[in-house]
C-alpha cells in the first residue's frame, strides 16, 4: 500500500491526529518491524576489497602534527595508487603504533592523519600502507558473516576493540589471512583544514569503521553478507514492502498512546470514557499476530523451515521450535540468519 494511503488510514481513526505525526508513526512502525525479524528481502552482499601494502620510500613526521610527508619514492608509489581503494581508505602503520587512517591526501607526496602522531620528530621513516579499516555500506544494519573463499574461511564477525586491544595493542600482526572482523570506530565528519598543497579545506563525512584482524598485505577480496537496515517512506507514492495490516496495528499503538497523552486536544475522546489500556494492548496484540504470520510467509520464501526427504530424517528441537510460538522462534533465531 502506498505512502498516502497508510498515513491517511490512521487519521481515519483519529481525525484530529495532524498529518505529519501520522507519517512519523507509520515510519516509526515499520523501523520497529525491519528490527522484528532477518528478511529475506534485508538481505545484502558485498565484498572487502584488500589492496598491496606499500612501503616505498621514507616519510617525515612531527610529534603532535596530524600531517605526514611522504619523500620522492614514497609519493610516487602513492600517485600510483589510482582510485579504486583510493589512499583515503587506507592507514599508515608507523612503528608500533597502532595505525593512523589517513582522512585527506593532498594529491602531491602529504597526506592528514586521523589522529595527531605520538612519536618524536624525524626524517626518512619507514612505514607501511595498507588497509585494516573498512566502512559499512550505507544501508548496513549488521554483519551475518565474512568468507574467504580463497582459503574456505569464515570469519567470524562481532569481536569488540577492546578483545583485540588485548590480544594485539600495537596491531604488530599484519599480514594475513584475516582472522575476524571487529567493531573499530564511528569516524565522525570534520573539517580538514589546509595541508601540505591544499590551499582550501577539506570536508569528510561520518562513517562507521570496522577492523580487518591481522590485516592481509596482499590483495585480495572477501565476500560479505549484511542485514540492510531498511529505508523509511518518505513520497506519497512510496511503497512498503509490509502488508498494509502490519503496518496498521503497529501506527495505531502509537497513535493511540499519542492521543492518550494530548486526549484534551482531541474533540472527539474529550469527556469520553476510553479504554486505553484495552485499545494498546489489543492494537499490540494485532500486530503481533501479523508479525508472526508475516515471518511465517517470508520464512516460507527462504525454505529455512522445510525439512527434506532425504532418508531417516528426523526433525531436530530447533525445527520443532520454529513452528511454535513467534516468542520462541524470537528467542530461538532472533540473531540468525538464512539465505
């Protein structure tokens, strides 16, 4: 059902309910149902693509300065680079700091760190270029897994930064194969002022960060397999992929608990008697039970559930589970997920 048609059906129910709050509870639903359950339709595939590390040439750094110079060697491998993981994708391993990811590069031989460098002042440094930082796709929600398919590796995805800042503070285990993926960092936007040739600022957009464990320094690619977080509606004629009654149940639970709250502002519930508890919990009682024939149906496209002839097959306490109650398979599957 159409945009238009959602947000207008809820100020059926109630009249006075301004138009903008109704949208608001129609997206706020259908956020609360892409967060209820892995759909298959969330499903999103990408890759991590892992360049050589470069280590020609020296560089010069100052202590506290967030800009590195690389010598004549070191800019030529680094002009060299091209666009596809461009060098702001990539960090800087200076001795046994942990590396700096570079934000800005000035396109001749200085690129702007991310953070100020901590080491003393000198000239003809060596170093390494590589990349163990990567950002998550726009739509991204959550990682389910990370192959190799090279070497048949499964990464396992999840660890904290404060594991890894155990096993390998000074990440002096680079080289590869990866082992995990780990949370890193939010990169917030900033400005970058003038560096090196740049005469004018340069502005860098938030990103979330995550960690490749030991870093691989030959190139090479892994494929990813992400929940999408969903996107919200926003034109009239902008369509949700749930079924209008989904929807319904769950804008009218908040549409209700909002008109309980300003009920004075409301003619038509002013002076009235209403049940409100009632109505909340029958609008939730609703939308559960759509929500689980939902997942019933989208789990159906999947085959999750289907059990195989094959033989003496016999179904396991997982399957069993699965066909009953939606709180059980929650409970079960609420952080799985099939393709």
């Amino acid at each position: 059902m159409a945009f238009r048609h959602l947000y207008l059906e809820l100020t059926g129910y109630y009249p006075d309910l301004p138009v903008d709050q109704a949208k608001r509870f129609i997206n706020r639903a259908q956020r609360d149902i892409y967060d209820a359950w892995n759909w298959s339709f969330l499903a999103g595939e990408g890759a991590l693509n892992i360049p050589d590390s470069v280590s020609d040439g020296t560089i010069s750094v100052t202590q506290g300065s967030q800009v590195v110079t690389g010598d004549a060697t070191a800019a030529a491998a680094w002009n060299a680079l091209g666009l596809f993981i461009p060098i702001t994708q990539r960090a800087l391993k200076i001795g046994t700091d942990q590396p700096y990811q570079i934000l800005a590069y000035d396109s001749t031989d200085t690129v702007y760190l991310d953070r100020p460098y901590t080491g003393d002042t000198d000239t003809g440094v060596t170093y390494i270029l590589y990349r163990p930082y990567y950002a998550a796709p726009t739509d991204f929600q959550r990682w389910v897994s990370v192959v190799d398919t090279v070497d048949s590796w499964n990464l396992i995805p999840g660890r904290k930064r404060q594991w890894l800042d155990i096993i390998d503070p000074q990440r002096n285990t680079i080289g590869g194969p990866a082992q995990f993926i780990s949370f890193f960092m939010l990169q917030r936007a900033q400005t970058i002022p003038a560096f090196g040739a740049n005469t004018d600022p340069v502005r860098t957009e938030s990103q979330n960060l995550f960690e490749l464990w030991p870093a691989p320094t030959a190139a090479m690619s892994l494929t990813t397999y992400y929940k999408k977080r969903g996107a919200d509606l926003v034109n009239d004629t902008d369509e949700s992929v749930f079924e209008d009654g989904l929807l319904t149940a769950r804008a009218l639970y908040y549409a209700t608990r909002f008109v309980q709250t300003n009920a004075a502002r409301y003619a038509k519930t002013t002076g009235a008697k209403v049940g409100w508890a009632e109505m909340k919990n029958d609008y939730k009682a609703d939308y559960y039970f759509e929500l689980q024939n939902s997942v019933k149906r989208d789990d159906n496209i999947t085959g999750a559930s289907i059990i195989q002839p094959s033989g003496n097959f016999a179904p396991s306490s997982s399957w069993l589970q699965r066909h009953l109650t939606f709180a059980e398979l929650g409970r079960l599957y609420g952080s799985s997920y099939y393709f």
